[in-house]
C-alpha cells in the first residue's frame, strides 16, 4: 500500500498489520439498533468507557441517524447532540474519535472539540464544503459509498456493474479530495455496505473486497447488525444479530479489510483477534 501508517492522535495504524475496531456510538434516538439507548451524556460517556475496554481503537460519535427512511435533523440538533459527548470523552480518554456526519460545519465543530476523524456516508457529496473543511483541518477523512439519500438508497440498488460502479465514484471522490489539498495518506474508503445495496450486492461486495485495494487506500466495512445479516439469519432483533456479525467481519477480515465498524465491540475483538492470527502472515 502506498501509504502504510497513519497516526491519529497518539496512536499508530499500520495497515495491514491487524483489524483495527470502531465502536459506534450513536447519540441519536432514532438508529436502526441503538436508537434511544446513548442518547443522553451519562449513558454515553459510560458506553464510550466501556467500548474503549472492550477493545475499541476508535469511536465514531453520530448525532444524525443514517438508517433507512431516518430524518434529516438540523445543524444546531446535531451539535447540540454530538458536542457534548465528544468533549466530554476527550477529557477523560486519548482514544481517537471520528464524527459521523455529512455537514461541514458539524464536521468543523466536532474537530474542534476534540474529534480527529471524519467519516461521511455521503463520501463527502452531500456538503460541497466538506472537502474544503477536511483540508483545512488536516484531519483523515472516511469517504462511504452510496446513491442517494437515507430517505432514497432502498430504490436505487440498480447496478449495470456493481464493483466497477462503486470504484468510479471512490476514484472520482479521492481526485476531488486530493484536489482540495487533502493528504493522500489521510483518505480511508468504505464500500458503504447496506447504503443503496441489496441483500446480494452485501454479500458480494464482502466477497470481492480486495478489489478495492487498487485504490491505495485503507478500508472500512461496516456490517454490523445489518439488515442482510437479519435476512440470512430470520432476525429482526437487530441485538441478537452479533454471530451474524462475526461471520462477516471475518470474511471482511479474511479480504482485506482495515477497519470494522462494529456495535459488538468486545465479541468482535476476539473474532478479529483470532482471524488477524489466521490471515494476517
């Protein structure tokens, strides 16, 4: 790979070295498995400690639900939701912390507090200040695939070619990051599992990962408790979706993946711990 390490904070991340684990943490009430459990500062605070515990080496802090036909909320409910729990955080732990948004200004706010990633679902097309901002704060930016809107991307799962779709918008995304003086290195992709994809695109995406790794860039997955999950498995209980979940993060793992973004952090640790020591040689 063409950039190799990236340090975060105190922190070094060498790719291809290990699994490397983002617990979530949604401080919405409306996530499609979390909703409403973390959405208050004592209960997030204790969740973060207990993520960092279990094995976390990142936290991604949500403040705006991404889940199917979710809401749009306001900048101003946004901050007030997410700046909190990130300061709070930052005085009481050195783990890094990436704000999951698609607004520039949260993404600038939440930085500021004390955020050091940025991961955007909408691969940095939803705000057209995003990659300018990113620049300017020098901060690794996540760019997710996908088409549309949360309130759109069930109808829009019509690929004539799916990988080579996905490939020609993270092409198209990282010229444009890398147009807006943003560092190479600093740029980690995410094929956006679930987001515009149906039960099979999910599978075969995990199937062909390494085809990703053209890009140079590292990758992120994120399967976590996901509806294709709860499909194969009968489950609607997104909760009781975890060995699901370790099945895939293993194929993930087995293919390539970077990082995982995961509810289950404990769980996952061991999955990815034991798969590391299989397939990483």
């Amino acid at each position: 790979m063409a950039n190799h390490e990236l340090i975060i904070r105190d922190r070094t991340f060498t790719w291809g070295k290990r699994t490397y684990l983002m617990g979530v943490l949604n401080v919405t009430p409306d996530s499609f498995s979390d909703g409403g459990d973390f959405n208050n500062l004592d209960a997030a605070i204790s969740q973060a400690k207990y993520l960092v515990e279990s094995g976390a080496d990142i936290l991604d802090i949500g403040g705006e639900s991404t889940r199917p036909n979710s809401a749009e909320v306001s900048i101003e409910e946004e901050l007030n939701r997410v700046l909190p729990v990130i300061k709070s955080i930052r005085q009481e732990l050195t783990i890094p912390i990436s704000v999951d948004t698609t607004k520039a200004a949260v993404a600038k706010a939440a930085v500021i507090a004390g955020a050091d990633i940025v991961n955007d679902i909408s691969g940095a097309t939803f705000d057209p200040e995003m990659l300018p901002t990113v620049a300017e704060l020098n901060v690794p930016i996540v760019l997710m695939h996908i088409r549309g809107t949360p309130q759109t991307m069930q109808k829009l799962t019509d690929y004539q070619d799916l990988i080579g779709e996905i490939l020609q918008f993270f092409q198209q995304q990282i010229d444009a990051a890398i147009a807006a003086e943003i560092d190479p290195g600093k740029i980690i992709i995410d094929p956006g599992i679930g987001f515009a994809k149906n039960h099979q695109q999910n599978l075969e995406i995990l199937r062909r990962l390494p085809e990703f790794k053209t890009l140079n860039c590292p990758i992120l997955v994120g399967v976590s408790r996901k509806s294709f999950i709860g499909h194969i498995l009968n489950q609607p209980d997104a909760k009781q979706r975890i060995w699901g979940t370790g099945a895939a993060c293993c194929a993930a793992i087995a293919n390539s993946a970077d990082i995982l973004r995961v509810h289950d952090v404990k769980e996952m640790r061991d999955i990815s711990l034991v798969a590391d020591a299989i397939w990483r040689v």
